[in-house]
C-alpha cells in the first residue's frame, strides 16, 4: 500500500477514535497492520483475555516470521498454560499443551519435555526454576515487560509502534476544505450553499444572475466532533514520508494508483478538479479557508505543479503520446545483426554485462559459479573466478548446513558498476562477491556477503547519498542495500509477498529509487528511507517480470512471462503508473522468462524462439529479428554494451556469440594506434639491441606507465588469429576505434633485483635495432617492432608450471 493510502488509515484510525468506535479502531489497527496499539494490547494481558491477545498480534506477526515472535507467543501461552495449572484445570492446561505449545516442540523439544512434566506436580512451583512464580497479576505484569521488549526489538514492529502526530479532528477539517474549493470552483456560487452531501462534488444551482464566488468557511465545528484523540495521539511523532516523494515520476505513480491504491485516490480526488479557463481568477482566491482571522493562504507555481501531477489519468485509449524527436535519422544497420565471433564458456551461461568504460570487455557467469572476464577483440580470457567460498566462518550456519548436504552453485547475476571499476555478482545460493578491477586482467576479491536466504535473485549498484552501494534481492522476499566499502547492510525492505525477482534502481532530478518485482508478478518502489514501499502493481502476466530504463533514463520498459508462457514487453508511462504501450511480436508460449535490452535509447531486443527480435521503442510492431546464424537456445539471453553496437548472444552449446554493426566490426578489428609518448612510457630504451647475449644489467627505477590507448595489444593477426577474416593489409585507423579505452597503471620498479634476463630466441639478425620492446596487454607476450620495419612477437608457453602463460622469468619464450 502506498504512502498516501497508509496516512489515510491513520485518520480513519483518528476519526474512529474521536466517534468512539473502540472495536473498529482496534479492528482496523489489525487488518492494515499499520499501527500496533500497545496499551490496547497491554490492556488485554493484564485482562487475561488471552484469545483477542493472539487474534490482535496475527495481525501484525505469526509464529513462525522470526526468532521474537515465536518467543512473543511462547511467553503468551506459557502463561496460559501455568495460569490453567494454578486453577488446577488440568484438563485446560492439557489442551494448551496440546493445541498452542505443541507447535514448539519441534523447536525445543526438551523445553516441551519439561512443561508437560508440570502437569504431574501438585503445584508446578515445585519445580526450581518457576519457584518464585508469585499470584497471576504479578506473572502477568512481569511477562508484559518481556513481551514490550521482543515487540520493540522485532524488526516486524518498526515503524507501526508509534501513531503520528494530527491535529484533532484532520479529516473533518480535510473534508471541509475540499467543500470550500468545491465552492469556489462553482460557476455561479451562492453566498450560503446548501451542502446536503459528501457523496458527489458539491455544486450550486445557477442562479438568476452571476454572482461574484465568494469563499464559504465551513468551521470545524459545523459537523459535531468529539474530544481528541488520546489514547492514540500520546505516542511519539511518527517520522514523516520524505519531501521528495511528492515530486519526479515517482510521485506520479503514487498519486494516480488505481488497483491496489484505490483507497488513496479518494484522498486526491476532491484536490484534483479541472480549472475552466473562465476560472482562472479563482487561483487569486485563498484555496482553504483562513485558519485565523486574517490568514489567507494562497496558491502558489509549486502548489500548482504539485497539482498537475495529482490530477487523475486518463484512461491509456485517451491519451495520445507524441514521438519524441530524435536527433538523427537511424536505420537497421545500426542494429548488431551480423555474427564477429563464438565464444565457448565451458558451461551454460546465465548472467552477461559489458564493462561501461571498455567496450569490449565482456563479464560472463555461468551455472558451474565461474566468472569469466573476456577481451572480445583478442578472444581471450583476461581473467577467470571459479566459485569459491572466501571465509566460511563469516557465513551464516544455515549456509554452511545447505552447502554440505548440497556445494552445487551457479551464477544468477554479474554487473560492472557505472564507472567499470568494480565488478559483482550474485549467486544461487546467499552469496554475493564484489570484485576490484584495477585493470588489465585481473579481478581482486574485495567483499564476501551473505545476503540472503536462498537464492540472491538479483544484484546492482546505486548511489544513494552519492554513495555507491549494492543493491540485492533474494528468495527470502526481501531488497537490501550493503555499503560497497564495507559490506555493512544500510537498508532493509520487506513488503513483497513472494520472493523478489528483479530491481531496477534509478534516480529522477534528486530523487533516489528502487523498482522491484516479485515472482507473484507484483512491483514495488522504494525510496532510500525504509518508510515501505511507495507503489504497489501488478505487472503484465503476473510472474517474474525485469524492468529497465533506456540509456537515457527517460523512458521505462518491463518485460515479463506468465506461469501459462506468454510474454510481454510493455513501456511504461511514469507520470500516471499506467502501461503506454505493448509491443506485439512474440510467437509462441515460452517455457522461461524472456530476457530482454534497451540500446541506443531507440532500440528493445529480447530473445525468443530462438530467436533474437528487435523493437523501435516508438512502434510497437516486431521490427526485424535474426536467428544469428543458428545455434540459439529457446530462450537467448542478450545484453547490449554501452555504446549499442555490439550484442553478447548465449548459445546452446555452453557459449556465446557476439553480435556487431559496422561499428562493432571495426571496434572488435582494430589495433589501438594512437600516439605513443616515449617520455611517458620508457618501458624498454631504443637502444637495446636484439642480441640474444642483450641483458639488463645495471636497472635504476624505471616508472612503468602504460596507457591502454597505447600499441602494447598485438592486433588479432599477430596473435595467430584472425577473428572476422579481413585482409590485414585493410587500412586500420584510430578514427573507426569505437572502443573508449581507460588508463591503468602498473607498479613502479625501484629495485634492480626485480629485473631478471631472458633471452629471446630468434634473435640472429643482428643487423637490426629494436626500436620498440613492450609486453601485450594480456601479459602473455612480447610484442618488438624491428629498425627494418619487421615486427615478431614471442609468447610465454602454456604448461603446468604456468597455466595462464603469462609472464615467467624463468621459462624460455617461442616465438609466435
């Protein structure tokens, strides 16, 4: 339920209370589950009343939701039971033993073991440990004090344990002013209106002449009502919904619920009238009644937004959505169609994202828990995590338990964060770990997390309080928030029925945001202040749903299957929570969900039928499709790189294909050839002579930058591989590279010990100087560029000793 329709509960609540409608108050209090009356409760404890006890706390908690509840009710019926046992009614106490402690046995079953042995005492103080148990007031009166304590410390009860501090009588005084606008809202207002109803919008009869409108101030006190509201009101102030939720998209979603926030809509209809032009002097007019003599309260241009946005939506058939205008014209071959390269994982992969800042770097998970970081340009792998548990002892027992009877775990998400320095990932089973990535090719643990309870069904990174944090969510139904420093949780939702599928966090102007969908098909927002959630829908199909936003943050999409199979990819209208479109194009009922992506805020592809389809975002009719040249399964998972042209398709084969336009092609191609700054980089002086007796004798500190713009990558060529089958004589130039590189940096050498001679083999030509000696990026080679314009490139080999074949001072190079 959103936040609107919550404080509208607190004044029925309110209202209830000052008409004296103890059980209804108290009724409601439970149905909502908004707000916990603990001297209500207090009240039947002390009364003994032990059945109205349970039936008020089932409202807010069950036995089973954690550890305090389940003491809450032990406490409750424990005391029953002793209570029966004091009476001597032997045959109650055996049937609480029997239908409300049973439950606890299988929890504690030699606590259960001793209380039914009480049943064989004379008197149950005979045993030592309820010996001091005095008369049933005291027991009663000492039990509430524990039971306050498990209630304050249950984080079921945060948030419900204080009403909020309302002026007495608020929804009176809310409907009267609504009359008053209603009033000055009339084309022909009378000065003493005749308000017979709160049924309809008040109008006046037309008179026989115009008359001036003239603001009507209902007091109060015109409707009786009674004193105000104490018992409830004595509590601390609730904290209030934040500021920000009235404003941006979000905003728009919570003002015009229509399903589940019907109840809110009331609050926002009577504020929400069309003004006539003919009626624009009104605004002038004071839009409540003066709440003193004197006081005039005008509106104003924020009141005024404020208002826009409150107004109901129109129905989706009413509305006509102009197309936006694009800055240039596009066309199909701007969509990556054409297969650049097959890549096999090794194992079936689940979770793809390319790196923000490199466009050609590749993050792959897949179901054996292996994480690989791929270099898609020189096909290879920079670096590869197989799954491993970092520090068992900082895991959850319930983890450690599940992983012995059961050590299989697979990926379900890996994501970079926005600036392509971290890198994480979620698995099936509590985990989450976050890597480092310095660059080039490797990937440092940073933080192990146990998340969740089951599966962690989905992970991404957000920035609330310009702050970067992780944001996860899991079987165990509920979204955190984890400090990416230090893995501290910040925030906790709980508010979804079933387990929570996707999130899609996000932010308009200031405001902070998370979507997210539960596998019953229901979507939520939350704001970054644990205040529950602030929109509650039922997206299309009713079952796991994923939504994303384009690149540019202006427009959102969803794309979901049903239990019965059939997709739907929709776009949302923010501004109203309503569906703006559906796209139409998919053939037949899946047996999964359909995975889908947004591109160069123009493009949708989903893959389907094997089959990946394309979508213009402004038609919802198929656009073009490709089977990428076979080789798909059912269900192709896809993920676009930043800059849209190049497409990571899965295979069912246990790999990926990566899809490219023009663009892509020449990105994957190109050798990096931009200026090369000695004096920047003096990896290796000119001077060295290509001897095979050339040694590094005398190595002073030598500052070792490398810029990852500079030649250091052999081009495809090179390597033995050509990966598109392009003649390498085809002129390559920095213009066609795409690809937005990033700086790293290797660790400076300041001692000589850490140079070490290695003889290059090939070396007889002596007549030819070396004028540029530098490693590849992948660490595996030596790349020369001979005086006599010859280029050679020598490779560590691959063995046992060194698997990855990089660097090794100690094993003889072969040339390539």
């Amino acid at each position: 339920m959103s936040s609107l329709s919550r404080e509208l509960v607190f004044l029925i609540l309110q209202f209830l209370e000052e008409e004296k409608f103890k059980e209804s108050v108290h009724k409601l209090e439970k149905e909502s589950g908004f707000f916990f009356n603990m001297k209500y409760f207090e009240e039947k404890v002390q009364a003994g009343e032990w059945e109205e006890v349970e039936k008020y706390l089932a409202g807010f908690t069950k036995v089973d939701d954690n550890r305090y509840s389940m003491k809450i009710f032990f406490e409750i019926r424990k005391q029953k039971y002793l209570e029966a046992l004091d009476r001597q009614d032997k045959a109650k106490a055996v049937e609480i033993l029997v239908s409300d402690l049973k439950v606890f046995s299988t929890f504690n079953e030699e606590l259960y073991k001793e209380i039914t042995q009480l049943l064989t005492l004379n008197n149950f103080r005979e045993n030592e440990q309820l010996s001091k148990y005095g008369d049933t007031k005291t027991a009663r009166s000492i039990m509430l004090i524990e039971l306050k304590k498990l209630i304050e410390a249950n984080p079921l009860f945060r948030d419900k344990l204080a009403f909020p501090t309302l002026k007495s009588s608020r929804l009176r005084t809310l409907i009267n002013q609504s009359l008053n606008w209603q009033h000055q809202l009339c084309k022909n207002p009378r000065p003493n209106p005749d308000i017979k109803t709160l049924f309809t919008d008040h109008t006046c009869a037309p008179p026989n002449g115009p008359l001036a409108p003239t603001p009507v101030n209902l007091p109060v006190a015109a409707v009786a009502k009674p004193a105000a509201y104490t018992s409830l009101g004595a509590h601390s102030p609730f904290p209030p919904t934040a500021a920000a939720a009235n404003a941006g998209a979000l905003a728009g979603w919570m003002a015009n619920a229509s399903a589940s926030s019907s109840v809110q809509a009331a609050v926002v209809t009577a504020s929400s009238i069309p003004v006539p032009q003919n009626q624009v002097s009104v605004l002038k007019r004071p839009r409540t009644p003066p709440a003193a003599p004197g006081v005039v309260e005008y509106q104003n241009p924020d009141h005024e937004h404020l208002m826009k946005r409150l107004r109901p939506a129109q129905s989706v058939e009413e509305v006509t959505y102009p197309t936006p205008l694009r800055p240039q014209a596009w066309s199909l071959d701007d969509l990556p169609r054409t297969v650049a390269l097959t890549m096999h994982q090794g194992s079936t992969v689940t979770s793809m994202d390319f790196c923000p800042s490199q466009q050609t770097l590749l993050l792959v998970g897949s179901t054996n828990g292996e994480i690989t970081l791929w270099e898609l340009g020189m096909r290879e792998r920079l670096a590869t995590k197989p799954f491993k548990i970092w520090e068992m002892s900082t895991c959850s027992m319930t983890f450690q338990a599940l992983m012995v009877n059961d050590a299989t775990i697979s990926v379900s998400r890996v994501t970079w964060s926005p600036d392509g320095s971290f890198v994480g990932v979620a698995f099936s089973k509590h985990l989450i770990h976050l890597y480092a990535y310095p660059g080039p090719n490797d990937l440092i643990p940073r933080l192990e997390i146990d998340a969740h309870v089951g599966g962690v069904n989905d992970l991404a990174f957000a920035h609330p309080n310009k702050q970067l944090c992780i944001v996860t969510c899991g079987d165990d139904k509920l979204i955190k928030v984890w400090d990416s420093m230090t893995g501290q949780k910040v925030f906790n939702f709980e508010g979804h029925d079933a387990p929570v599928y996707s999130i899609c966090p996000h932010h308009k102007e200031n405001i902070q945001f998370i979507f997210s969908t539960a596998v019953d098909g229901k979507i939520k927002a939350w704001l970054y202040d644990n205040m529950g959630s602030r929109v509650d829908y039922d997206a299309p199909g009713h079952w796991c749903t994923t939504m994303l936003y384009s690149a540019d943050g202006s427009r959102l999409f969803s794309c979901g299957t049903s239990k019965d199979g059939e997709s739907f990819l929709v776009e949302w209208n923010e501004s109203e929570g309503a569906i703006k479109r559906t796209y139409v194009g998919f053939r037949k009922k899946s047996a999964g969900v359909v995975s889908f992506d947004t591109t160069q805020n123009h493009f949708l592809a989903a893959g389907e039928d094997s089959q990946i389809k394309f979508w213009d975002m402004d038609n919802i009719n198929l656009l073009t499709f490709t089977d990428a040249e076979g080789g798909l399964p059912s269900l192709p998972r896809v993920r676009f790189n930043k800059e849209g042209n190049l497409l990571a398709v899965t295979t069912a084969d246990n790999g990926f294909k990566i899809l490219a336009n023009a663009v892509g092609l020449r990105s994957l191609r190109a050798t990096e050839t931009s200026s090369f700054d000695p004096l920047r980089t003096p990896i290796v002086s000119a001077a060295i002579k290509a001897s095979g007796s050339s040694a590094v004798t005398n190595a002073g500190p030598v500052s070792c930058k490398v810029e990852r713009s500079s030649p250091v990558r052999p081009s495809p060529i090179l390597n033995g591989v050509d990966p598109l089958g392009r003649s390498v004589e085809k002129a390559r130039v920095v213009d066609d590279v795409i690809e937005k590189t990033k700086p790293w940096q290797l660790a400076e050498i300041v001692d000589p010990i850490q140079c070490r001679l290695v003889t290059l083999p090939d070396s007889t030509d002596t007549s030819s100087k070396v004028v540029r000696l530098l490693y590849t990026n992948s660490g595996v080679g030596i790349l020369a560029l001979g005086s006599n314009g010859v280029q050679k490139l020598w490779k560590w080999p691959r063995n046992e000793q060194n698997p990855s074949g990089k660097v090794s001072t100690w094993k003889r190079l072969y040339h390539a």
